[in-house]
C-alpha cells in the first residue's frame, strides 16, 4: 500500500503521531481503535499484517512469557521472538 493509500482516525492518528515525534513510520499502513495494520517483509516477499487487541491479547497470555529464544506467532505471522 502507498503512502497516499494509508488511513488513520483522528484518535489514532494523533496517538501514533505523538508516539513517534510527529512523524508516522512508512510501515504503518493503518490504524483504528480495533486494528493496526504493517507492512512486513521476510523470505516470502512484503504484505500488510492486520493486528487486532485479541492477537495481542493471545500473543500475551501464550507466547510472551516464553523466556527462551525461538519462534513466536502474532496475528497469524510467525517469525524470530526478538522482532514479534
């Protein structure tokens, strides 16, 4: 998704400004209250990456706690722990 292609509400959009100084991450394609939506890259080429309260919610109460190193899974995406 292009940069002229991304949306935000007013909350989020504020939110995620003040978060980063102003100045929304290109990564970041789209935000509400219910979702985040990224762009992410890996071996299978880029895609946007929809993120919900209930992935994060699941990530938590499943895979954070997990001190050892290794793969871990959120909204669907599996990927190295350091960058989930």
């Amino acid at each position: 998704m292009s940069k002229e292609q991304r949306t935000f509400d007013e909350t989020s959009r504020t939110a995620l400004e003040k978060l980063y100084g102003g100045q929304i991450p290109d990564y970041i394609v789209s935000a509400d209250r219910n979702q985040l939506t990224i762009m992410i890259a890996d071996f299978q080429g880029s895609r946007d990456l929809t993120i919900t309260p209930r992935d994060v919610a699941e990530y938590y109460a499943g895979q954070a706690g997990d001190v050892q190193s290794g793969l871990r899974t959120l909204a669907g995406h599996s990927g190295d722990w350091r960058q989930i």
